[in-house]
C-alpha cells in the first residue's frame, strides 16, 4: 500500500505541479507523488492524478476506462441539435458498439504511401515557408510565435484540402487553436461557451468543404476519406468530419508544444544541439527524447467505467483520472537517469501518445512533423543562439505551465 498524501487544496497543487514544469524538471510535487501517493485524490478538482509510468502505459489500455467524456459523471450532455462539439468529444473515442475503431479504420485505409508522401510534400513546403524569413535574422526572435505555433495548424488545413495561404486557411488556423481546448473536460463555463461556438463553426466549414469534394474529389485527405469510405450517405460525410474534428483536437496543439519545448530544451542544452548539428542521422532518436524529456502535452484524462481499486484507492464509476504522461516519463524505474537530456538515449515505452486501442491515430505524422521542424531549426539557429530566459513568457492556468513565448536572440 503507497502511502497516502493528505488531499492538497487544487490551488496549491496546481501551484506546485506549474513551478516544478516551470523549472523543466517535474519538480517535488510530482516526484513525491510518484514515489509515496502514485494514484493522489485531488479533492476540490475532483480527479486522480496518476504518476507512475506502469499504471499510466496500463491505463491507457484498460477497458475499465474510457477517453470518452460521455462517461464523466459531471459531464454536460449537449443538446440533441449539437452535433457539431461531439464530433470533438468522441471521433477516435467512441467506444459504442459498431463504433470502436471506424474512424481508424477510415484513416488507415486512407493513409497510403501516394497519400503520405503528398502529406510530407505539403509538410515540407510549410516548414519552409515559416523558415524562410529566419534564416536570415540576426536579433530577437520568438520561435513560438514565429515558428512552432503556426506550423501545425496550417499544415492541417493544408493536407485536409483548405484553400492555401488566404482567408480561408488563417480562419481554419485560428478555429482549430481555439478547438483544442474541447478536449480538457475542466473549462469554466465562460471558455466552454467560446469553445463550443469555435467549435461549431470548424464543423461547419469542414462539413461544406467535405460536400464540396464529394462532387469534385481533389488530392486531398478529405478526398481520400471519401474516396475509402462507402458511398456518399450523409453518415459517411458526418465520418469524415469528425475524423478531421478529431485530427485538429489532437493535431495541433500538441504538436505546438512538443516543438516549442523541445526547441527549448536543444536551447538549455548547447552540448545536445552541437551533437544533433554534428550528426544529423540522431534525429528520429532525438525527437523520441525530446518527447520524453518535456512533450510539453503533460497529461491525458480517463474515465472509469466500472469501479476498481488502484495502490489502494477506490476508484469510482464516472470519475475522471489524470495520466500524468510528464511523470510518467521521468519515472526511474523505466528510464535511468531520467532528468538528464541524453539525444542518444533512445527511449522505448513513451506514453505521450497514449497506448492501447485509443493510441493517437496522428503519432507517425506528428513525429515525421517534429523531425521536419527541429532539422530545419538546425539550419537557421545560428551558433550561439540563446534564449532569453527572463523575457519568457508562460501561462498561469491548467495542470501545467504553457510557453506563451519563446523569444531567442539570434545575433
């Protein structure tokens, strides 16, 4: 039996879990749990927080939980007419029978080398589009701004079929940063409203862009969707939406903030970077490391479906678990010397993109992503690129501090 940490208000433990990312180091909060309250009640949050790297790989596979938020016993259901904001809650989650795994079944049939290979081609004419004007820069820069925070977003709407480089693809970039937030079932009722009419409004757009290439298919994912889809029954349309839906929520965010981290952990680390630009076939290796060291994405919520006792808490039916990922990955039972950055560790076991039967559909282009974003960085950071540590700017609000900039002096 662990032993037991005395429930903390939310407020201080929210405030100790933010200063210990904030050092980009889990800090004492999450070791202490780890290693003496791995499965902690977090009372005026009303959740579990789970820290230990088994439990959360395990979790993520057990059918005792759910991502569905459906299941949540504070869940708010949404009106009959809403379609639009359950397309967020459950394109990949849907654990209903004759649901489970349709949407992968669509994406992965979808997903064939002619298509892959056009996805990078666009990939990489993104990456380089926002590269292009850093090449040559020689002052302050902010890589979250100017870099990471664009690229994810546009390379969505670039490879789903959005008109590129216009009011169109702005909107859709704009929509989908907005979205992301539908996934984290504690909002205040203020931002769930914002969300939810963001929300509505991407459905929308996707939904007439999907019409639109039912009668004239282009080289596109929403094309190839259709195309691997039967028929052209209204069902199918609404698949594909939510396919898209479900791509955005988990497409772009994340991936902002494993670029941003990591860029800032190369940064922090001037021996790692020099060993990356000396041998740039580390890469792959690196981006799995990076992953584990600071993804940035630091936990994952799950719902109980049936009630079941975990290091002696009792977990309750509808009750919501935080899978810390962030603790997880500094776990030392699975990975010695886990603080340290080390590009040539080649970690196995990440839990960043989950496990099991809801593994993120988007992990090999979200990596491939990374590798594109963090070579290219090599090519324009010039040596002695630092970060001006002061000038950083992070959020305040969530179970763990989000950069709102990344400012880098070049000269």
């Amino acid at each position: 039996m662990s032993e037991r940490i005395e429930a903390q208000p939310a407020d201080d433990f929210l405030a100790d879990l933010r200063l210990g990312l904030a050092a980009h180091d889990p800090g004492p909060a999450l070791d202490r749990l780890r290693e003496r309250d791995p499965v902690h009640w977090v009372e005026q949050l009303g959740v579990w927080f789970v820290t230990r790297h088994a439990d959360v790989r395990r979790l993520f596979a057990d059918p005792r939980l759910t991502p569905d938020p459906r299941a949540w016993e504070r869940h708010r259901a949404q009106a009959a007419s809403d379609g639009a904001v359950r397309h967020f809650e459950n394109p990949f989650h849907d654990d209903s029978p004759g649901q489970a795994g349709r949407a992968r079944r669509i994406v992965s049939a979808a997903l064939t080398p002619r298509a892959v290979a056009r996805m990078e081609a666009r990939m990489r004419e993104v990456v380089d589009h926002f590269a292009a004007p850093l090449r040559e820069r020689r002052d302050v820069v902010d890589l979250l701004d100017e870099f990471a925070s664009p690229i994810p977003g546009t390379v969505i709407s670039r490879i789903t079929g959005v008109p590129a480089k216009g009011a169109d693809e702005d909107r859709f970039r704009e929509l989908a940063r907005k979205t992301v937030r539908s996934v984290n079932p504690i909002l205040s009722d203020d931002k769930r409203r914002r969300t939810d009419q963001a929300t509505r409004e991407l459905v929308a757009y996707v939904r007439g862009l999907t019409f639109e290439r039912l009668m004239q298919p282009r080289e596109d994912l929403i094309s190839d969707l259709l195309q691997v889809s039967e028929g052209g029954s209204g069902d199918v349309v609404e698949d594909v939406v939510g396919i898209v839906a479900g791509l955005v929520a988990t497409g772009t965010e994340a991936t902002v903030l494993a670029a941003t981290r990591g860029l800032y952990a190369l940064l922090r680390h001037p021996d790692q970077l020099a060993l990356l630009r000396a041998d740039r076939a580390l890469l792959p290796d690196a981006v799995e490391e990076l992953l584990r060291f600071d993804a940035g994405l630091t936990e994952m919520p799950r719902f109980a479906l049936a009630d079941f006792e975990l290091h002696g808490a009792k977990i309750r039916k509808g009750q919501l678990l935080v899978l810390s990922m962030a603790a997880a990955h500094r776990d030392p039972r699975v990975y010695a010397e886990p603080l340290r950055l080390d590009l040539r560790r080649r970690p196995r076991d990440l839990v960043v993109f989950g496990f099991g039967p809801h593994y993120c559909i988007g992990a090999s282009l979200a990596r491939a992503e990374l590798r594109m974003m963090l070579g290219t960085a090599l090519d324009f950071l010039p040596p002695g690129a630092r970060v001006l540590e002061d000038e950083v700017r992070w959020s305040a609000k969530g179970l763990a501090n989000r950069m709102k900039s990344l400012p880098v002096a070049f000269g």
